[in-house]
C-alpha cells in the first residue's frame, strides 16, 4: 500500500504552525548573528587566538578578515573555460548473484569567447576485482568492504580525478574554472578506520589536487566546489565564540546545561550572508577547520567563501593555492558567479555534468539485467535472495 496523504495532512499542519510560532525567534536571533559580525567591538586577532585556544563541540572556522567583508564581482576575461565533472554509482546489492558496483562520471567542457564550444561526455567504469571491494589495512588483518558512504566517498575521488584529467588537456596560457558539486572535503571518511582515510586522500584525491595545482605554471587555472544551499555553520560558531564570556572557551567546563551562546541558536551561515551580501558579491575568506584536511590533505588546506547569485547563497571552497592568488581567487568568484546567470541560479556546467552522470531506478535494473544474463551464457550459477526476487514480482 502507498503513502497515505490524507493520514499525513494534520501532522504536515501542525509542523507548518510550529515553523510559524517560532519565525519570530528566529528573526530575533538572526539580527543578533548580524550586529555581532557587523560589531566594531570584534578584535580580529584577539578573536583568532580565542578560536584556536577554545575547546568547542562545534567546528570552528579559521578567520582570515574581517567578519563583514565583502568583495564586488570582479570582470569575466574576454576567453575562458569552465568545465565540470559530476557521477552517480550503482551500488553492491548483496541480493544479486555477482559482487560488483557501478561508478558513471559526467564531464563537461564549455568554452566562451571568440570560440565558443562544449564538449558532454559519461564514463561508466566498472569495478568486480577484489581489490575494488575492500580497502585492505597494510599488513592485513584489518579489512572494509567499499559500499554504501564508502563508495560515495570513491566516487567523489573519481569526479576529482577525472577533473584533473581534463584540466591537463588545457590549452597553455588559457583562463579557466575546474567546478565540483558538492565539497572538497570527504568528510565520510571520519567515520572509518585510519587505514581508509590515508588509502583513499594519500592515493586518490591529494593526487588529483597536486596535478592540478602543477598546472598553473602555464596557465590560469582554478578549483572550486560548489554547495548550493548550505547548512554550514562554521561562521556562526565563530559568533559564538566571540560571544563567550570566558577568555578560553571550553564547552565541557562552562556549558553542561546552558550556554550564554544559545542566542545564535538555529541561525546557519547561509542566513547571514544572505543579509549581508549583494548579488554578486562574495564574503570573507574562511578556512575549513575539518580534522581530516589537516590530518591528510597535506599542503592542500581548504578555504570557503560565501557567494550571492539572485536568490542564492552557495558555499564555494577551494584549496590553498587558489585562496592565496588573487588572479585566481577572482577568476574563481567571476566564473562561478557568470555560471550561475547562464544557468538561473545554478552552474550549468554542474548541472550538464549530472545530466551526463545521472543513472535512473531504469537503468539500475537494466544494469543487473546485463549482468545476470551475461552470467547465464556463461553457465554461472545466478542465484539471488528470495526478498530480491520478491521485489520484482507482483503478488497480487
């Protein structure tokens, strides 16, 4: 039986009064997120001593300016490049007969200027070999089956590396944006095993980065993620922490029922910027204080800004050496902004790359399909799980 709506009609009523009840507390507590930031009173140094002495249990950004910053869109060059990769994966169904998973990458290429071209591209690989399926601690031992966040995180290493192949095929002396949707931060990652971790940054995605920023010697190119909607608050704690009565915050210690911060309570960054910034406009630079960047990324520490284009408020991260060229750091805010326009609030690049890597509930089943009747001319026993078969046949 399906969802029934007219059981659920109440209940979605009653959240939609609560969200009401509660606008003008929020309201409350936003205006004070602003004065706060906006606050001559704001030591910066003093501040940046104060975030990294504190004992949070929250992340807190690393400040690098004044909170209130903000930086007017910069002009597009006469020629440049944007080019995107996205993917999607079919994952290990323990209830089909063989053990394997499906990673499609998009990739876009979109050239403006005096000679405009685009070049779509998808590119399935697929992984069986066992080690594909595990990550494998060295010395043995200790084993993870790639499936689920795991292969997400795969997947995401992928993007990257596919991105840092297309860059390579750059013309010299040419200006362009290599976009990622989402983060550039594996945040996944924290949840598994040590060994994990260092297979997949050291050997996968720090690579991709290193290639990358190599590339800038003969030309301008940089790297940006792109997080359309964020639920971040990483400035906002910064707020919290400037608000703090005591010289070293310490979470434990002072706060195990209330905390005098509490008035920020609720308010994400995207809510603060979205008050402070023009269209077009992009924040401060703020650096990422994620264990796992400054545990592995090496040199590769990730910085963030906050950029308006028409309704929205994304979060743009890139990595160090874009953060430190000025040339770079507007061609990021310029293109990505331009992006935006050409796409009605989104990049179109990003949104081509999915086009390109999206797989659907008819292709995942297509897929098995393959799979299980290339094993059946083969004479390889395809037995699956009775709840899969159950799935695809009608009862009643």
């Amino acid at each position: 039986m399906s969802l029934d709506l007219t059981k659920v009609a109440a209940q979605v009523g009653a959240l939609i009064a609560g969200l009401k009840n509660n606008r003008a507390a929020r309201e409350q507590r936003l205006r004070y997120a602003l004065d706060t930031l906006s606050g001559s009173a704001i030591d910066l140094a003093a501040l940046k001593k104060k975030i990294s002495a504190g004992k949070t249990t929250w992340l807190v950004a690393e400040v690098t300016e004044a909170l209130d910053t903000r930086y007017p869109l910069p002009a597009l060059p006469p020629d440049f490049t944007v080019f995107a990769t996205d993917g999607s994966h079919i994952d290990v169904d323990r209830h089909r007969a063989a053990r394997c998973y499906l990673i499609n990458i998009g990739a876009v290429t979109l050239t403006y200027g005096s000679r405009p071209d685009a070049a779509l591209s998808s590119h399935p690989y697929l992984y069986s070999d066992d080690k594909d399926m595990v990550v494998k601690a060295p010395g043995g031992g200790r084993e993870q089956i790639v499936e689920g966040a795991l292969l997400g995180a795969k997947r995401s290493i992928e993007e990257c590396l596919k991105l840092a192949e297309l860059a390579a095929a750059l013309p010299k002396d040419s200006a362009a944006l290599a976009m990622l949707d989402g983060t550039l931060i594996l945040w996944g990652l924290e949840a598994y095993p040590e060994f994990v971790g260092d297979m997949f940054v050291r050997d996968g995605l720090v690579p991709a980065l290193n290639s990358m920023k190599k590339l800038n010697r003969d030309r301008r190119l940089a790297l940006a993620s792109y997080i359309s909607f964020p639920r971040s608050t990483d400035v906002v704690n910064v707020l919290r922490v400037a608000t703090c009565p005591h010289d070293v915050p310490d979470c434990d210690k002072y706060c195990s029922e209330s905390r005098e911060c509490d008035g920020l309570s609720g308010v994400r960054d995207r809510d603060i910027f979205e008050n402070l910034l023009s269209d077009g406009e992009r924040s401060a630079l703020f650096i990422s204080p994620s264990k796992i960047v400054k545990e592995r990324y090496g040199e590769h520490k990730i910085y963030f800004f906050y950029l308006k284009a028409g309704d929205e408020i994304a979060r743009v991260e890139i990595p160090h050496w874009v953060a430190d060229s000025a040339e770079l750091l507007e061609l990021t805010h310029s293109l990505a902004f331009d992006q935006c326009r050409r796409g009605g609030g989104y990049p179109v690049a990003l949104s081509e790359a999915h086009e390109q890597a999206v797989v659907t509930g008819t292709d995942r089943e297509n897929f098995w399909e393959l799979v299980e009747s290339g094993l059946i001319e083969e004479k390889i026993p395809t037995s699956g799980s009775a709840k899969s078969l159950s799935k695809r046949t009608r009862w009643v």
